[in-house]
C-alpha cells in the first residue's frame, strides 16, 4: 500500500511542494494506516529530507528491529498507549 501510494501521490505532492517551498508535510495514521505512514514517510525520505515526517498512533510492527531503531532519526514517531496489543504484536512475540 505504501509503495503504491508513494507513486501515486509523488508528482501531486512534487505540484505543491514546489508552490509552497517553505513547507513540509506530515503523515499520520491509526493502526494499520499508521503502519502505511511510517514506511511512506521512509521511502519519500531520500527525495523530500527532513521536510517529510509522520507520527503513528498504534503503529503495528512493519519493521525490522535495527529498521525501526533507525526509524526515529529518519522522522518517524509512533505514539502508544498503555498496553495497547497491536503495536507489541509481531510474528516473533506471536510464536512466543
């Protein structure tokens, strides 16, 4: 989905960005949308910098661990709260 959308939205998105240098844009979605953020957030990064980031709410794990350590210095954030299962569950804790 992520990638999709990242070829989909690129040349409306490079339109407005090109009207508006000064600003940046932010992503932001909830569970699985959250996860769609996140990794379009890291595959515009090469191309817009540090004027892309997103912030997750209940992001699920579509990352690899050194991957989503990374993540954070790449402009993603991700918001959980208390003990919110579907951002622990992975295919590792699930086999657990």
């Amino acid at each position: 989905a992520a990638s999709s959308l990242a070829s989909q939205l690129r040349e409306p998105l490079e339109r407005l960005l090109d009207a508006r240098p000064g600003h940046q844009v932010l992503i932001t979605g909830h569970s699985l949308g959250a996860g769609v953020a996140c990794l379009l957030c890291l595959l515009w990064r090469p191309w817009l910098g540090e004027r892309v980031r997103a912030v997750g709410f209940a992001t699920p794990q579509v990352l690899d661990l050194d991957s989503a350590r990374r993540a954070g210095g790449l402009g993603v954030t991700t918001v959980i709260v208390g003990s919110d299962v579907v951002p622990r569950l992975s295919l590792c804790s699930a086999e657990a």
